[in-house]
C-alpha cells in the first residue's frame, strides 16, 4: 500500500493514551450534559426570548462554527507533525468560552436577555471554534493510538462511564437547579449548569493533553487555501467510499437540527415544567449506555458499516416516535393537558435519541478513520463535515417556520428524510474488507 494510501487500521494499540482518552471521554460527556445541546440550551435560549427562531439560531451558530473551521484548519493540521499542541490551544480557549457563558448567566447582565443571549452565543461560537479544531487533532491521535478493531471499546468505555457519571452528577444537578427547589433564580440556575460543565470538560481536556503523541505521517507541506479547497473536490471525486459516506451524512444532516426542538414542543405544545427536561435527559442517557454497548461491541467485531446501518433505522425510530406524539396531541385537540400517549411518545423519541447518539457517534467517526489515508486524515475530517456547512443554516429556518408548518409535519417530514438515509447507509461498504483486500494484494 503506497505510503499517500496509507490507513491507521492496524496501528498498534499505545495503552497510556487509550486510558486518557477514555478519562478525557467519561468528563467530557458528562461535562455536555450538564449544559445538555439538547435539552438545557435550547431551553434557555428559549427563556431568554420565548421565540423557536432563537433555538435555531443558537443551534446554527454552534454547527456553523465547528464545521467552518474544521474546513479550513484541516489544511494547517495536514502538515503539523504533532497535533497534540493544537489540542492543547484548543482546550484553553474552551475553558474561557465557557467561563465567560457561565459568567454572562450568573450575573445576568442587569437581566437584560438579549445582551445574555448575544454574549452566550459568542461563548458557544468561541467553544464550537476551539472545539473544531481540538477535534481534528484528537481524532488523529485516537487513530494513531488505537487500531479500528479496539475503537469501538474505546468509544464504549468513554459513553458507559460518562453516562454513568452524568446520571450520577449532571442530571441530578438539571432537576436540582431548573426545579421549584433552586436556590439560583433564572438565569443565574443555567449559569450554575455552565459552571459544572466548564469543571467537568476542564478535566477532560486536561486528562487528553497529557497524551503520549505517536509518530504521525504528515503532509510534506502545508496547501494554499485555493489548493485546499481543490484537494477536497478531487477527494470526493476519486473516493467512492468516501463520496458515499458524504451523501448520507448530508442526508442525516438535514435532521439534524430537529431534535433540539424536541424539548420546545414539550414545553409550548404539550406544556410541561421545565424540570422534564431532566426526565428526558434520563432517558437519553439510560439508552445512550445502552447504544454505548451495543455499538461498541458491533464496531469491534463486525466492522463500523454495520453501526452506520443501525444509526440510520434508530434515526426513522426517533422521528417515528416524534411523529406519533404530535399526532396524538393534535388528535387531542390541543386541549392544554397532554395526554399520556403523548408523553410516552416523545419519551420514545429522547430514548431513540440516545440510541442515535452512540450509533453515530461510534460508527460515523469510526468509518471515517478507517478510509482516511494518514497524511490527509484532518482534510478527510474536515471536508466530510465541511460539505454540511450549508445545513448549519437548517436549525435556523426551522425555528422560524414553526409557528406557520407546526411540529408534526416538521417530525413527519424528518421522518421521510430518514427513510432516504437508510437507503444510503445500506450503498456502503466495509472498510475492513477493503484495506484486507489492499494488503494481501501488496504480498
């Protein structure tokens, strides 16, 4: 196999950065769940201005932001031979974006809520930056550390012991601090869950920083921007395993702004308090340990193309679900006391979430490490995301269009969506075959 062709799938394992990473895994997801993306944030933004369009909005600026700069950061980390700094430059610019969320909520700003909200979205813009870059970096190491066929416990270990922490700290402190038993009045409550989150990741990022970096294969030289761009149309032209990865990930894409609304229709439809948030992040994480398992398992033995699968049918299962609960509240006539059915369904639907989470989680990022050739791995990343920049702008029109097309055919229509999904994800191929077949042609 030619040295431009090279993979990571059978690296040797280097134990001391598997454990790290797992450490870094575990506070990292429970450090997300205490400022949840799909339940705590939206729910703020939409205290802050009552309007769906905000939620999207919020959602936008965060996917915008991580996929821009992977784009363009990619280039430079293509050349770097050691990303670990970039990593650690990362972790330091997310700790002061999260500070500054957290300071903006806990002093709240004379209780102005649209300076807190301008400056909350600055905090989550600066993060999703530094977070893009640090993930591209992170992904390397991992694939430079960690064979394909250990990934998949490497992704199990972070979800099942983050979940568990998240059960035991996160969720707890959500229905502690957006209770009737808060000591914090609003929005000092939310700064309180950004402060958890900035300790929590803060471990994180620090446990990760102290990895072991392996030698690494990278680019000869750094590409101009214009030359950047060039290499990842001819990407997508000469790769066809890679070109069929980006059609379904661009057909998952256009739902995945939705399931941030999935609380906003609890709270404006169905009229629940705002501490089901917590309820509903229980059972996310309950299924996400259990998809942790599973998945993880699957992407051990089977190969990742089997957990892509299983992601796409988990996505048509989440927005079924989704569907069924606002059918049912519509049948009920909007009566202002949501019926049980109701309640369950969207319980169904956080719970297929969660499942969807560790499924996409392990096998998408798994699949992609598996047919990145070492030297351009960043840019494979870094496109791969970059060609759902345009969807950064969906949460954004979704959110101004509720109140006119209403959450049950937005659901229905996510649903439709996902059926196109399953029908892509079942054109890919498994990776491992392909680089079996590569390296017994080499002799």
């Amino acid at each position: 196999m030619a040295e431009k062709d090279r993979t990571d799938i059978a690296v040797p394992l280097v134990r001391r950065n598997f454990i790290l990473s797992v450490l870094n895994g575990a506070f990292v997801t429970a450090g997300n769940r205490a400022a949840d993306p799909a339940t705590v944030i939206p729910l703020l933004v939409l205290r802050l201005l009552g309007a769906e369009w905000a939620v999207g909005l919020a959602a936008a600026v965060q996917q915008a932001a991580r996929v821009g700069t992977q784009l363009f950061a990619s280039r430079t980390l293509d050349a770097l031979p050691h990303k670990r700094p970039a990593y650690v430059w990362g972790s330091v610019v997310r700790v002061v974006a999260l500070c500054a969320a957290s300071g903006v909520l806990l002093t709240g700003v004379g209780r102005n809520p649209k300076i807190v909200l301008v400056i909350l979205l600055a905090g989550l813009f600066a993060l999703m930056v530094a977070g893009g870059v640090a993930g591209l970096a992170w992904s390397d190491i991992n694939a430079r550390s960690v064979p394909s066929t250990k990934r998949g416990s490497l992704m199990t270990y972070r979800r099942i012991i983050g979940l568990a922490l998240s059960l035991i700290i996160s969720a707890p402190l959500v229905k502690y601090m957006l209770g009737p038993r808060s000591p914090f009045e609003f929005p000092a409550n939310y700064g309180m869950l950004f402060l958890a989150c900035t300790v929590l990741s803060g471990i994180a990022w620090a446990a990760f920083s102290c990895v072991k970096e392996p030698p690494a294969h990278a680019a000869r030289h750094r590409l101009t921007v214009s030359q950047h761009l060039v290499r990842g149309v001819r990407i997508y032209r000469r790769d066809a395993t890679y070109r069929r990865l980006l059609r379904w990930k661009i057909v998952a894409g256009l739902t995945s702004a939705v399931p941030a609304f999935f609380i906003a229709f609890a709270c404006k439809e169905l009229g629940l308090p705002e501490q089901w948030a917590a309820t509903f992040l229980t059972v996310q994480l309950v299924s996400e340990m259990v998809g942790a398992v599973v998945f993880g398992r699957a992407s051990d033995r089977r190969g990742n193309r089997v957990v892509v699968v299983a992601s796409a049918w988990l996505s048509c299962g989440t927005f079924l679900a989704a569907t069924v609960s606002a059918f049912t509240w519509r049948l009920s006539g909007a009566t202002g006391h949501p019926g049980a059915l109701s309640i369950v369904a969207l319980a169904g639907a956080f719970c297929g979430l969660g499942l969807l989470m560790s499924g996409r989680m392990t096998g998408e990022l798994n699949y992609m490490l598996d047919i990145a050739p070492a030297p351009k791995r960043p840019s494979y990343i870094g496109f791969g995301n970059a060609f759902l920049l345009p969807m950064s702008l969906l949460p954004i029109l979704v959110g101004w269009s509720l109140p006119t097309i209403g959450y049950l055919l937005l659901f229905s229509v996510s649903l439709v969506i996902s059926i196109a999904g399953v029908i892509l994800a079942g054109k890919l191929s498994e990776p491992r075959d392909i680089f079996m077949a590569g390296a017994s042609g080499d002799g």
